[in-house]
C-alpha cells in the first residue's frame, strides 16, 4: 500500500506540475492533455509550487484524505482547473490542500 500511495503522489505532483506548465507556456502542440484554465493556474502558482513540492517529498507523511482529495481536483473536468470559476477559486482550493498536509 505504502508503494501504491507514494507512486499516486508523485503522478499528482507531475499532473500538478504540468498543469503550471501548460498555464505559463501553453499545452504543446500535440497533446492529449485536457487545457488548464490558464488564469487559474497562473494565479494558483506558488500554491501549486508548494503542493508538487508537499507531494513529491516521500519523506513527510501524507493524510491520505488529502492526497485523495488533490487527485479529485487535479482529475475533475468540470472544477476550477478546467472550467471558468470565481477568480482565485483554485488557489483557494490548493492552500487549503496544503495546509492539511503541512
């Protein structure tokens, strides 16, 4: 389990990771991925900075609630990552991912 739970992080924190990516320089030119809301992310930036960071660190221990919810945000096509929402609704969403898993 321990393995499954460490690997699901760091897909998160790459999905995260791409996203920023995709918002900064734009999706490349032949990709499947799904376009971010590019505002969104940009405003979310150091909160997603912070949550691949909280993510990729195997060594600090996890509430498994929130990494489940980090992959619902990261995966749901109609949340703030994908779909227009009140401004600064993810950033919102991401700080408070990572306050619970600070």
């Amino acid at each position: 389990m321990l393995h499954l739970h460490t690997h699901l992080r760091h897909q998160l924190a790459r999905g995260y990771a791409l996203a920023l990516d995709d918002a900064l320089h734009g999706p490349p030119a032949l990709s499947a991925r799904v376009p971010v809301e590019r505002e969104q992310v940009r405003v979310a930036a150091p909160e997603i900075e912070l949550l691949v960071a909280l993510l990729d660190d195997a060594t600090h221990p996890l509430p498994p609630d929130s990494v489940l919810e980090a992959r619902a945000l990261l995966t749901d096509g109609a949340g703030p990552m994908f779909t227009p929402a009140e401004p600064g609704t993810l950033r919102r969403r991401v700080r408070v991912l990572c306050e619970a898993m600070a």
